[in-house]
C-alpha cells in the first residue's frame, strides 16, 4: 500500500516543461499589438509623395511615375522595369543653372535687406535730429548750448555734458548749478520722448584712486546716479524709462593725449536709446556723418558762389 502511494505521489510531482510557451505567446502578443499601434501612428505625408514622385519621374525622363499608386509596372505584362534614361539636359548644367539662380536670388535679397535697414536708420536719424534742434534750442534759450556735445553711437543718440562749468569737481560726484541748470533743461525736453533714456558715468583718464570713493568705477556710478536721480526727482521723469552705466575711464570720448582731454572725457552722458534693431543701430553714427558731411559741402559750395 505504501508502494502504491508513494506513485500516486510521484505523479502528482510531475512538472510541467513546457510552461515557457505561455510567457512566448504572451510576448508574442505584446509585440504585434506594438506594431499594430504604431502602424495606426504612422501616416504618409501625401506632398512630399507626390514630390518624390515627381522628381523621380523628371529623373529618369519618364512622363508616368512608377511609385504611382494606380497602376503598378508589376502589373503590366510584356513592359520592362525600367526604360533607357533620356535627361533633356545634362547634370552639371542644370546645377550650374540653379546655383546662379539661387546665387542672384540671394543677392537680391541680401541687396534689399540692406536697402531697407539703410532707410531705416535714415528716418531714425532723421526724427533724432528734430529732438537735437528742440533740445538745443531749450538749451540756446538759458545760454548753456555750449554745455552739451551731441553725438551718434550703436546705441541711439548721445547728449554729453562735457562743458568744465558742468563737470564734477575732482573726487566729488556732486553737480555744480550749472550742471543741475542743464540737467533740468534736458529733462523738461526728454520728458515727452517715449524712448527709454541711459545714463553713463565716466571719469578722467587718470588712474589714481579717488579721494572719496574705493575705485573710479564707483565714483563714476555714483555720478551717474546724481543725473539719473535728478531727472526722476526733479525732472519727472518715471524710472521705468531710466536706467545706468558706470564706465570708469575706459571710454574716453576724446584722445586722453590732447591737452584738456580730462576736463571733457571727465563726463556724464545722457543716452536716448534707439528701438531699431542692432544691425540697423549700427548704422546710426555712418548716416548722422554722412548728413554733416553733405551738409558742411553745402555750406561750402554756397560760401564759394556767393565770393
């Protein structure tokens, strides 16, 4: 009897080998409903076919397509699968041709580009010179024209306070009351203009440690900071539109070798910042030459007629 349970026992042991063809047909499974969905993601872009398509045909100088969908080669007896290649032009003429084209295409453009950005900052120069004419005709009216030098950078237009009575005192960033007088004249003229305004302090080009300050770069930020302050506080200019630089003696505006050069390099300037892009910007300062210069001929050509 135990004999007969201990195969009974045996029997019921018994494993199963072949279990592995459950977890084969499940990934089996897996991976054709992969592929089934990622066959309903794909979709074939129908224009750029039809542009093979096209190109191919033109290619081989065929007038029919043999990627076209209605009718297969394969399913035309008696045809061969391809026929003799006959090009109506040859390669490298053909490449010769689009190359010029594309080439004087883009001349063109570039041509016209530059055109467009040259008028441009004509008409940016142009509108900065009626602010120039309000700015020194206020100025003119107090006797201080003399006090502002007015110039053109990447930046937009520059107005300088350079003049000796404006200046600040050595180490001091204080104005003197003729330096806040130009300060306030500027300001109830830049008050109307829309254009965000940058204040640059500089000093001379001494390197010496100044008296009152760590370094030049503070003394120079801290008289710009006067300017800005003064236009905002007493000028009424809102702060959103003011902002500053401090540039030490690192951007003189005149050579440092030419006698007097500190009292003018000595400054701060009062920036009326362009919108234009930066490559029309850059454009500024050639334009405002070129009108002084046609305009300094003129002045010459009439003198010379009127003698």
């Amino acid at each position: 009897m135990s004999t007969k349970r201990r195969r009974h026992e045996d029997e019921e042991e018994h494993e199963n080998h072949e279990r592995w063809l459950v977890t084969y047909a499940d990934m089996v499974t897996l991976l054709m409903v992969l592929f089934i969905v990622l066959f309903s993601m794909s979709q074939v872009d129908q224009k750029k076919f039809n542009a093979l398509k096209d190109g191919l045909a033109a290619g081989f100088g065929q007038s029919t397509s043999v990627l076209d969908g209605s009718s297969s080669i394969l399913d035309q007896a008696g045809t061969a699968a391809m026929a003799p290649v006959a090009p109506a032009i040859n390669y490298q003429e053909l490449t010769e041709v689009e190359l010029a084209s594309t080439s004087n295409g883009l001349a063109e453009a570039m041509l016209a580009d530059a055109l467009h950005r040259r008028q441009d900052a004509e008409a940016e120069v142009s509108r900065f010179e009626k602010l120039q004419e309000q700015l020194l005709a206020a100025l003119r009216a107090r006797g201080l024209e003399d006090d502002v030098k007015v110039s053109y950078d990447e930046r937009g237009l520059v107005l300088s306070l350079v003049s000796r009575h404006v200046v600040f005192q050595a180490d001091l960033a204080t104005l003197s009351s003729r330096g806040r007088s130009v300060v306030d004249t500027l300001a109830a003229v830049l008050v109307d203009v829309p254009e965000p305004l940058q204040v640059d302090g500089h000093t001379n080009q001494v390197k010496v440690k100044p008296k009152y300050f760590a370094t030049d770069w503070d003394l120079s930020a801290a008289r710009a900071v006067t300017v800005l302050r003064r236009l905002n506080e007493v000028g009424g200019l809102p702060g959103a539109r003011l902002m500053l630089a401090a540039y030490g003696h690192e951007k003189p505006l005149v050579d440092p070798a030419l006698p007097g050069s500190q009292e003018v390099n000595k400054r701060v300037d009062v920036v009326v910042l362009s919108s234009l892009p930066p490559e029309t910007r850059a454009m500024l300062d050639d334009v405002a030459a070129a009108r002084d210069t046609q305009v300094t001929g003129e002045g010459q050509t009439q003198e010379g007629d009127g003698s």
